[in-house]
C-alpha cells in the first residue's frame, strides 16, 4: 500500500462560482486560480500524486498552459487517477479536511464524497469529506479564503 498527503489553499474571488470537491456550493464568491478553483481537488490531486511519487498538480497541469484555463477540477481529478491506476493502485481510502470560516458546508460533505468516489471509482464510504473553521483565526479565519488537507491510502492490485 501507498500513502499520500496533499495541502491545498486558494483565496475568495468575487464573481465566480464556489467549486468545492466537485460540488457547487451556494456563496457571494468562488476561489481565485487558473483552474476552477476547487480547492478540494487540488489536495486530494496531490495525495493522489504523493503516493504514487508522480510529484505534483502543477508539475503535471502547470498555470501557464491556457488548456488548463478554468478547467473542471473533476477532469484533473480523473487523469490523477489514471496514472494511479496504471501505476497498479486503486483508492483505499480517502480523508478530506475542508477549512474554512464561511460558508457553511455541512449540507454539502455527502454530495462532494458522492462526487469524487465516482471519480475515484470507489464507494462514497471510502471517501471522507469533513469541514471545520478555525474559530476565526488566521487567514481562513479571517474569510480570506479556503485551505484543505487530504490524506489518501493506495491498495496494490496486485496482492
Ligand atoms: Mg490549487
């Protein structure tokens, strides 16, 4: 088996929808970033990448190509996936760890874990989605913007 861990942050930009774990939240402002901001994703992309030792989302879409221009997070999501599948791994488990002050996400978790298990070809329970705040401290405190941690374990096929 393989671990990963993924760290991801994005400041609010007025004017663009709130991607969050491939799941559109109700909000005044989305994530600024070359993609669609989805910063729930982009860590969960990156554990992905971590186990596998494939390096990282930028490495692999960097900012600079216009392909990548407000592109779906999902699709990113599912060529990550490819390369862990064709590296022999399929999805263990997966720990999502959303943080952010506003808004409230409690009545999206289920739909995000419904969304990247179909992505990850898994079931929902194999896909944790949780969100805190951090009582107003710091920069997501702060309403600044949203960071996420994930965590993921990798299941060799071939055992
Ligand atoms: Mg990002």
């Amino acid at each position: 088996m393989r671990i990963g861990h993924g760290y991801d942050a994005h400041r609010f930009e007025p004017g663009k929808p709130l991607m969050l774990g491939g799941v559109e939240v109700a909000s005044d402002v989305g994530l600024l970033a070359h993609s669609d901001g989805d910063v729930a994703i982009h860590a969960l992309c990156d554990a992905l990448l971590g186990a596998i030792g494939q390096g990282d989302i930028g490495q692999h879409f960097p900012d600079t190509n216009n392909v990548f221009l407000n592109i779906d997070s999902r699709i990113l999501l599912r060529e990550v996936y490819e390369l862990v599948v064709q590296q022999g791994y399929c999805v263990g488990n997966v720990d999502l760890t959303i943080i952010a002050q506003a808004p409230k996400l409690a009545s999206y978790l289920a739909d995000m874990s419904a969304c990247l298990a179909d992505d990850l070809n898994a079931e929902a329970s194999q896909i944790n989605v949780k969100a805190t705040t951090t009582e107003g401290m710091g920069f997501a405190g702060r309403k600044e913007g949203i960071e996420t941690h994930a965590v993921v374990l990798l299941l060799s096929n071939a055992e």
